[in-house]
C-alpha cells in the first residue's frame, strides 16, 4: 500500500501546488506528524494551550499548525500512544520553565527536568495522551 501525501489547507502562498502553504512545502522539511491522540479534541486543546497551535473545531481528528505554521498535522483518534517508544519530536520554547508550567497546569506530566546540553536546556513531558514529547530552550535559564 502506499501512502498518500496529507492535504493542507492554504493559509499562505502556495508552491507549486495551490493547496499547500509555502511554509509547509520545504523541500527535506519535516512538515506533517499524526499525533496518537485518544480523546482528539481534548489533546488539541492542550497543544493549543501550552504551544499556541492553531487548531480547528473538529473533534474526530482536529488538524493544527505549529507556531511556526512549518509543521501541519492531525490529532488521531486511531492511532496507538507510543508513549516512551518510537520517534520524539522536540518543540522549541523561549522559556522551557513557563512550557513546563503550562504543561503541569494542563494536565501534562513531566517526566524528565531540565537538564544542560551545550548551551541548551532540555526536557521531557507526557501529554495528557501518553505521547512522550521533548522541549528545549536556547542559552541560560532566568
């Protein structure tokens, strides 16, 4: 079986192709991830929350867009939580305590605290899903 691209809604200009945002459509980019999510809605709200995602109204499978609008995709209903196994995005924070925070306060658990890497600090989190997901923090913590 192979699979077919996801389709985007436009918000931008397209790229070659109209139904693409160009922010998305980057060539090499990571740009689409189906996120395990039981209670679909639910896990959109927290992402919208803690991250700022936009996300729709639906509460089968809502689709959302990063802050950075370069990375699209939805919230599954389908699909099982990997929880600490598979592949573990990192989102980018100006202030990993603040994402950490809003994570606790948004039924999110987090699982390992910051820690120094280089000039970075990192941490993980389980969204209210089980999904194991990472943060991270350019240069020195306030």
């Amino acid at each position: 079986m192979t699979a077919q691209p996801p389709a985007a809604e436009p918000a931008g200009e397209p790229a070659g192709d109209p139904g693409v945002e160009v922010s998305v459509a980057r060539p090499g980019g990571l740009s689409y991830l189906r996120i395990p999510a039981p209670d679909a809605a639910a896990l959109a709200a927290f992402y919208h929350a803690v991250f700022g995602w936009t996300t729709d109204g639906d509460t089968d499978m809502p689709n959302f867009a990063d802050g950075t609008r370069h990375v699209i995709g939805h919230f599954q209903s389908d699909l099982p939580v990997a929880g600490d196994g598979g592949v573990r995005p990192y989102v980018y924070v100006e202030r990993i305590d603040e994402a950490l925070r809003k994570i606790k306060a948004h039924g999110g658990e987090v699982t390992v605290p910051p820690f120094p890497e280089g000039n970075l600090w990192v941490a993980l989190f389980r969204d209210p899903a089980g999904n194991v997901i990472g943060v991270w923090q350019q240069g020195a913590r306030p």
